[in-house]
C-alpha cells in the first residue's frame, strides 16, 4: 500500500444532483459521478458513492492492465484501501429546519437577566418551527458587559429549576457578549452535562456579536445534534458497507471540512456548505485563488468571490427557514438563470424547466426553448463532442430572433451579477463551474478572462474532497497596550479550535485576520476576527 | 403647514378640536372631546365597550364611552409593526440604529400588554406629562446589550416621584430609526399611549438635536436607566451639558441606556414638538406595501425629489473625532447616465453634491433607498454595486428657523456650507 497513492472522495448533494468524485495523489480527478438527488438524501448519497466507486474500479483496472497478473499474484491492495478519506457536503440540516422534520426538542437558557428581557428568546420565529424546537425558555441572571464586567453572577440554582420542569433532548446557552465574555457559558456547559447528561450547544462556538442573531444559530444548532447523528451515522454505514476503512469528514459553509465529532458538536455549521464547496472546487480547478465564480445550475446561477482561495463572508445576517441568525455564510447571489431556464417571446424565465431538461429542451427533442437552446444556436455548446448545433436543427426566423435576443437578455443578467459581485475590483478571472457553465459568454465586462476548467460540472464534489479545516474567533478586544498580546491569544485560540475541526497543528496558518474599532465606548476597542485553517491531520 | 408630503388631518376634525363648518354633526366623544361622526365611530353599548377595551392593567381613559358611542381612536397593533418599521428606517435618513430589535420589542409588547393607543396632542389635557424616550448607546452594543423590560417602569417612577403625578403619554424623541419603533415597546409596558409625534421629524446623533431644545425649552432634567436597574437623574444646565453628562453615564452602564429628556407638558409640547410623525412613518411604510411601483409609491408619499437612480461605485469611510465619517459615490443609470452624485456620511446622510453642485443638505431629509424594494438602507449597509436611488425632501419647519440651522444645519456637523432649501436646489433638476 505504500507505494500506491492515497485516494479520496468528496461527496456534494445539491438540490438537483448528488456528485461523487475520486481525488488522486497529485489531486487530479480520477472518477467522477452525478446521480440525482433523492428525497430522504441518504439513497442518493449511496448512489453517487456506487457510481464513482465503479468508475474507479475500471480505472485502476485500466491502470493495472499490462503487470495485472503479476500484481494480483502479489496480493495487491484492492482499491476500496487506497481510499483514505471520505467528504461529504450534505442538506441533510437545511432541509431538516425547512420542513421541520427530525428536529430535537432544545431547553433555551439566555443569560443575561434583568438585560435583554424586552425580547425574549425565540421571538420573532415562525410558530410551527417554534413549536417543533422549543421546550422552554429562561432568561436568568448572567452575562457581561462589553467591557468585561459581570451583569450578574449565573445564578446555577434558577436554571436548574428550569431544567428540571423541561422536556429537552439538548440545551442551548447564550450569554450577554459571550464572544468576549465565554466563562458562564462555559459553566452552565459543566453544570448540565454533570446533572442533566444532555449535549449543551453553547453561543460563543458558534455565532458572532448580534446576541438575538446568535442565539437563533445556537438553538438550531442543538435542535440538529439528532439529523448529524444520522448523517454521521448514514456516512459511516455506507462506508462499512462497502468495505471502506476511510476516514469520513463533513464539509462546513466556510469551505473547509470538520471531523465527524466536531460536526456532532456543530451541525448548523453544514448548512451552505454547497455553494462554498463549489467555490473551493472551482478556485482548485482553475488553480487561481483570487476570482469571480460563477456556478450555472439548471435553475439559477450562484455567483460567489474567492479571495486567497476561500469563499469571501457575507457581511449582512443570514435567514434559515424564517429564523435570523449571524454565522458566517459564503457571500453569494444567486440569479434566476439556468440551464433550463425558460425562453418566451418577451423575456426569459424565471421558471425553469429544470431536470426536465433532458426531455422539454428543444436540443433534446422537446418544444419547450430554453436558455439551453439559446446558447447552443449562438454557438455555445457543452465540450462534449456531440454535434449540438446540428440536433437544434432547422428554425422558423421568429424562433432563431427570439433565441438571439434571450441569449442577450441573459448575458446582461450575467454581467451585471459579475458587476455587483466585483464591488469595483477589476483585473481578476471569472471561473465558470456547474452543469451550465457553457452557457457563459466569452467575455465578461469586469473579469479579465473567463477560464472553464476540465471537471467543471462537479467542481462542487471537488471542493468538498479538498482537505482543509478551519477555526474562527471573533470578539472584542482593548485598543491600548494589550492590544497586540490580545490579538496573539486569539490567533491561538483560532488556531486550536481548527485543530479541533482536525487539522495538523504543525501546519495550521492564520488566513485571515481583520479588526474594525468600535465608537462611543468607554475605553477604545476593536473588534476582531481571527480565521485559522490548514491541512487534515493524518 | 408642514413639510410637503405631511399628511393632512382627516377631514373629520381639525388638530384644534374646532368641526370643520361644512359638516354637520354636534357629537364629541366624552372623554377626548373630539367630534364623532357617523364615519369614524363604532356604535356599541358601554358595557360592551368595556368589555372590549378594559384592561385591568391600563388607566380608565381607554374606555372612551361617550353616550352609547364609542370613539374608535386610531392604536397600534403587531401588524402595524412592519409597515412603522420600514417608515422609521425610511425617515432615519441613513442613521438612527437598525429598527429590527425595535420591532420584536415592540411586537412583544403589545402581545402581552395589548394595543397601544395612537393619541394627538389636542386629545390631552393641557397639564397631562408628555415622556420623550430614547435608547443612547453604541450601535454594536445596542445588538448585543438589548434593554431590559423594567426600563421604562423605573423611568415613569421617577418621574412621578419629581412631577408629583404619573406620565400620561410617551412620546419619541426621534422618529428615524430604532427609536421610533422602540417606543411602541415602552408605552405598551407603561400602559400609556404614544403621542403622535417627536422631537426631530428624523434622526439625528446628538441629543441637544431635537427640536424642544430649538424651541427654547430648558434642558433641566435627563432621567436614565440602565439594565441594571441604577436611576441616574440629571439637572444639566443646558443642552450641551445634558449631552455630555448624558454620555458619561451610558458609558459607565455599559454604553446602553434609556432616556427621558424635556418632560414636557401638552401645553408646553404645542409648537415644540413635531406632530403627525408616528401616522407619517406609518404611511410612508404603508405606501410601498403591495405596490407595482414601490420606488414611485414612496417618491410620492413623501413629496420628495430624486436626486439620482444609480449604482452604487464607491464607498469611503474613516474614523475622525470619534466619528465615523464618510463618503459614497453614486453613477447614474438609465435616464440618469453619465450623472455622478456624491453623499457625504456621519451616522446619517448630510450632504448631497453633483458635480459641486448642492443638491441637498441637512437638515433636509435623504435617504438612500433599493431601486427595486424602496426599502431603505443604513449608511453602515451601504455596499459597493447596490442599485439604489437617492431621495431627498424638506425636513420640518422648526429646522429651518435660524436656531433650527445654528443646531442642525450644515455647519453643527463639520460642513462650511450655508443652507439652502432642498426644493430650491433641485426646482431646476
């Protein structure tokens, strides 16, 4: 085995496809796969997993073909062992919260108490998801000022009596500035875990300063520790069953990925990986770090920013299923325009024929004009080799105008998105990944070149197989003397919660680090945001 | 009169109580002496008016049974809260804080404390005690620190305990922004009704903005709270000390607070504050719900010029005396091609420039809005690339007085401008 590369699969299940691919020693893509996506997941998960395994079967049997005799004299490693790590990008939690299903029941402890009790937890929530997560909220004593100091004690003896008259799988703690401030979180963690044996979601693992916005993500965080422990639980069964002994990872929304123990731990961190994955897969591809991604699906395009070869943040608040919440999402607009896109003689779309391309497109025999047909009449057609053009075949003269003009309406869309998204940076590459990416015109004003790198259909499965894992601090500081030393102990604390995630403490890096000051304070502060990342850990 | 766009009264009464000549109708609700008419009044018996509106935690006047009539008074209820929301952000002008917090206070409020009453100031007595209130703080921390329920309560007290008689309504100090959504939220807990009306038209960053300190009423009294519970009463000397002892102690309780500056009486509040706002905000929210055209929807409600429809280009922000200051460029698109504005930032939007052209300036009101929504958007929101248009429209009167301007005007903010009308600098555009 040890002369023989190592091997890994990242696995992305999107809303149409699930895609598979097998990466190789230097990264190249050695098998690919697309299977569509089934309703419960998990069917298509195994699905995409078969197809790529099979692939990679006549693969290495075409590798092995002169020596094969020789080899399997030896008893050469069959290559399910040459598979050393499995990534997986899943929904699994996006849709759990959108159709409230598998949700556990969470006890909402706030501390923070007599602050913040003029919105109480959970307000502003819709009632059906409230009904399906909550087991009961307490605003109790706790929490700290902006400058450090106690609002209160926690008081332990109130929140055990709100545990005691509660029904709850989990518990979520949130603190008055915990981002700065973590002890009582931290306390109360102790104080349930030795009482109450129930897993405790805490504020400062996983949200930044916004304490409504926070404690949303840290609720619906414990409300998911049930589906990541049927994810977990799915991905590890399909792997014994086919006889991996590889080591499963989940891809998280910053485009890095986490152990499966530390994805226990933070679920809610899965959700967005998709579009992160394939803005990683993308920047992997292309080779450039810097650039416009832009990801054409069959019913809408994403477009997203890499900056230094991650995804760049969005800046404003982030909804899941009507609930607010502030973790640090992939800045991303999506447009109504896809593949399947539909052509009408006054404009095109916003509905999309979707996966039902393969039969209502007119290049696929159908009579429903696409955005598909369009490009392929202005010469633009998938690098397949199949004579496209031809199977378009002969047009009324109304038909071809209108298919001229859609494509045109489509360009427009296209660069002003890329214009939105450039925020005046000119002079970078514009990737074009997805299913649709040939849909792209050759020039875009605002990128300097379009670059449509090989394996750009499942860029999103090559990202999520990319292996990196990250950690993040963000809080507020002092702006004077102990400034420095202050930023040095977060850079660590960073740096260990990427280690956690599992990277190789030897070579984790801190990418990114950013301070704004704050006005009308006491004393000048600066509030900080530390990331960490660096390769998986053997 | 009031600025452009400032809705009139309802035909059905005038603000001074007097029927207009052409109706014809001598009934007048008991208790607010206004005139009911047959349009505007819901004919129920007394006990069933009481079984309606009586709540045992609130005073008897919201019983308002005057001969087997019930005077339907206009009150605010969770689904106003949305459209007040989007007004407020709209009349904040850039600034004022984020309404978001505001809203869920304020939704809770009244689910628990019930509907809050939307009062003129013709419907108090002359001697009834008018409340201003504001939340002072740092913005970051006013997402994080959010004010506790007893707030208000402690403040009320402790203005009884100086007054010698209980606040009868509350009012906004400022109607942009977070504290024009926030008080609906206190006057529900308080039991008391919300006047209709503030003290800027607007928003502003400093507390001698407003317009009883233009009006020439004394800045003696600052009442505070904080989380904590501490009640820190203030007798400043003037309106510049009220500011600066004011921001002492928001600092030292954590950089969150609440106020209550120039409690007033409705006798003293005629002339000194500005009325009609919390019904304006409404409106202006009101107007781009379910519209085909919000942009135009709202343009027209609030009588206001387009400066520019364009994208924006660039946005520039730097930190000087504790200020953040900045600068946001806007080029024109469609019609407006090849135009070039230029909007000078501090918390709010001061100055708009083409070409060194004036084209708006403070007091006046601009607001940068989404092309497509008409939804405002913050100063601190602004982002490259954003399809935005920039409107702008006359601020209150009282700002325009010389002590209006000395207080407000484009000199009180850094800029070595003389003001001049927004109408005048666009009636040529």
């Amino acid at each position: 085995m040890a002369d023989l590369p190592e091997l890994g699969i990242g696995i992305d299940v999107g809303g149409t496809n699930t895609d598979a691919v097998v990466l190789g020693a230097q990264g190249r893509v050695i098998a690919k796969a697309k299977r569509p996506t089934t309703p419960d997941v998990t069917e298509g998960l195994r699905a995409a997993l078969d197809a790529v395994l099979a692939e990679l079967g006549h693969e290495s049997a075409r590798e092995a073909d002169g020596p094969r005799l020789e080899r399997e004299a030896d008893g050469p490693p069959p290559v399910q062992d040459r598979i050393t790590r499995v990534m997986l990008g899943t929904t699994h939690a996006t849709n759990a919260i959108l159709e409230r299903r598998n949700l556990g029941r969470v006890a909402v402890l706030r501390l923070g108490a007599p602050a913040t009790t003029s919105v109480p937890p959970l307000s502003g929530w819709p009632g059906d998801l409230r009904k399906a997560v909550s087991a009961g909220e307490a605003v109790v004593p706790g929490g700290h000022y902006v400058d450090g100091r106690e609002i209160r004690p926690p008081d332990l003896d109130t929140i055990r009596r709100f545990l005691d008259g509660v029904a709850a799988e989990a518990v979520a703690v949130t603190s008055v500035f915990s981002p700065a401030s973590g002890e009582h979180e931290r306390l109360v963690e102790e104080l349930v875990r030795a009482e109450y044996g129930l897993p405790v979601s805490l504020s400062h693992e996983i949200g930044s300063l916004g304490l409504l916005e926070r404690e949303n993500a840290t609720v619906l965080n414990a409300a998911l520790y049930g589906v990541a422990a049927h994810v977990t639980g799915a991905l590890v069964a399909a792997l014994a069953e086919r006889g991996l002994r590889a080591r499963p990872y989940l891809a998280q929304n910053d485009g890095t990925l986490m152990t499966l123990e530390h994805a226990a731990r933070l679920p809610v961190s899965t959700i967005g990986s998709g579009p992160a994955n394939s803005l990683r897969g993308a920047a992997y591809l292309s080779g450039v770090t810097d650039a416009i991604v832009v990801d054409v699906g069959g019913t809408s395009t994403d477009l997203g920013v890499l900056a230094g070869g991650f995804p760049r943040e969005s800046a404003a608040a982030v909804e899941i299923g009507g609930v607010l919440t502030n973790f640090r999402m992939p800045d991303i607009l999506a447009i109504a325009l896809g593949g399947g896109t539909v052509v009408r003689e006054h404009g095109i779309g916003p509905d999309s024929v979707g996966y039902r391309i393969a039969r209502e497109g007119l290049v696929f025999g159908g009579s429903t004009p696409t955005i598909t047909d369009a490009a392929v009449a202005a010469g633009r057609t998938p690098s397949d080799g199949k004579d496209w053009l031809a199977r378009l075949g002969d047009m009324s003269e109304g038909m071809a105008d209108m298919l001229e003009s859609a494509v045109a309406v489509a360009d427009e869309m296209v660069i002003d998105a890329v214009d939105r998204m450039a925020l005046g940076k000119s002079g970078r590459p514009l990737v074009a990944v997805g299913g649709g990416a040939f849909l792209l015109p050759e020039r875009i004003p605002g990128a300097d070149r379009v670059i449509r790198p090989e394996h750009a259909e499942v860029a999103n499965a090559v990202g999520a197989a990319i292996a990196l894992a990250s950690g993040r601090v963000d809080t507020i500081l002092p702006a004077g003397d102990s400034r420095s030393e202050a930023i040095e102990r977060a850079k660590e604390e960073a740096a260990a919660r990427a280690v956690a995630a599992g990277a190789d403490p030897s070579r984790v890096e801190i990418v990114d680090l950013l301070e704004v000051p704050l006005s009308y304070l006491s004393e000048p502060a600066v509030r900080v945001h530390v990331k960490a990342a660096g390769p998986l850990a053997r | 009169m009031k600025s452009p766009g400032t809705p009139a009264p309802p035909p059905a009464w005038k603000s001074d109580g007097r029927v207009p000549e052409d109706q014809d109708t001598p009934a007048r609700c008991r208790i607010c002496i206004r005139p009911v008419f047959m349009g505007s009044i819901v004919p129920v018996a007394p006990e069933a008016a009481q079984r309606i509106y009586r709540r045992p935690h609130l005073p008897d006047w919201r019983i308002e049974v005057a001969c087997g009539w019930l005077c339907r008074q206009m009150s605010i209820d969770v689904s106003d809260i949305p459209a007040l929301a989007r007004g407020c952000a709209v009349l904040g002008t850039g600034g004022g804080g984020d309404v978001r917090t505001g809203s869920l206070a304020a939704a809770r409020a009244i689910r628990e404390y019930g509907e809050v009453p939307l009062v003129r100031l013709a419907d108090l007595e002359e001697d009834a005690l008018i409340v201003p209130l504001s939340g002072i703080g740092a913005p970051t921390v006013s997402h994080e620190m959010i004010h506790s329920e007893d707030e208000p309560k402690r403040i009320a007290e402790e203005i009884e305990r100086i007054f010698g008689r209980p606040p009868s309504a509350v009012m906004s100090s400022e109607i942009g922004g977070s504290n024009g959504v926030a008080p609906v939220a206190w006057a529900a807990q308080l039991g008391l009704p919300l006047l209709d009306a503030d003290g800027m038209g607007r928003a502003f960053p400093e507390v001698q903005m407003v317009s009883m300190y233009v009006a020439g009423l004394p800045a003696d009294l600052v009442v505070m709270t904080d989380v904590a519970g501490n009640v820190v009463t203030i007798r400043p000397i003037d309106g510049l000390w009220s500011e600066r002892l004011a921001r002492a102690v928001c600092v030292a309780a954590g950089s969150s607070a609440l106020m209550a500056d120039y409690v007033l009486t409705a006798a003293v509040a005629r002339g000194a504050v500005i009325e009609g706002t919390v019904t304006r905000a409404l409106e202006i929210g009101r107007a781009t719900e379910g519209a085909a055209d919000p942009l135009r929807a709202l343009q027209d409600r609030l009588g206001a010029a387009r400066l520019i429809i364009g994208k924006l280009t660039d946005v520039e922000r730097r930190t000087t005396g504790g200020f953040v200051r900045g600068t946001a460029t806007i080029e024109g698109t469609g019609d407006d091609r090849g135009r070039i504005l230029t909007l000078e930032l501090q918390n709010e939007n001061l100055v708009a420039v083409e070409n060194g052209r004036l084209l708006a300036m403070v007091p006046d009101l601009i607001t940068v809005v989404d092309t497509e929504t008409a939804a405002a958007i913050q100063t601190e929101g602004l982002r490259y690339g954003q399809r935005v248009t920039v409107l702008a429209w006359p601020c209150d009167p009282l700002w325009r007085t010389p002590k209006g301007l000395e207080t407000a005007g484009p000199r009180a903010f850094g800029y070595e401008l003389d003001y001049v009308p927004v109408e005048e600098l666009t009636a040529h555009g």
